[in-house]
C-alpha cells in the first residue's frame, strides 16, 4: 500500500508495510525555488528545469485519468509508478 500524507509525520511510524511517498506539487516546487533567482534562458540548462518538466508531464498524465473508473486508474497508476 501506498500513501501521500503531505509532509504529517506520524505516517512515517504505521505498518511497515505501507509505503509514503511524497507530494510531487512539493517536489515541483524544490525545484522551482531553485531556480527562481536564474534568467529564463539559465534556467533551462539546469537539472533543476528538468525536475519541473518530468512534474508537469507527470501531473499532465494525473489529470488525464481524474475521471477514469477505479479499475482504469488502478492500470494507470501502476504505469506511473514505473515511470517514476
């Protein structure tokens, strides 16, 4: 099982069985914060700009299946797990 408990910490102590994985709006925005002070053009040649797309692509695939039906999503969110 997994579970995105946006940053509480007393998940971190449950079943060891359960896996918690983090909020990729957070991870996104570690990467923007990064970045934020550099010119566009710099910005691009950073790893850190990579971050941000490979969020946005992944966000892009999230919301392509917001309405799918709970099997559909089950698919799919393993795809993403391999994606990752």
């Amino acid at each position: 099982m997994k579970l995105r408990p946006h940053g509480y910490q007393v998940y971190h102590s449950l079943d060891p069985g359960i896996t918690v994985v983090g909020c990729l709006a957070h991870m996104k925005r570690k990467f923007t914060d990064a970045i934020k002070a550099l010119s566009p053009e710099e910005q691009k040649k950073t790893v850190y700009f990579k971050g941000q797309e490979y969020c946005d692509y992944l966000f892009h695939i999230e919301k392509k299946y917001n309405d799918a039906d709970p099997g559909e999503r089950r698919i799919n969110g393993c795809f993403m797990i391999i994606l990752l």
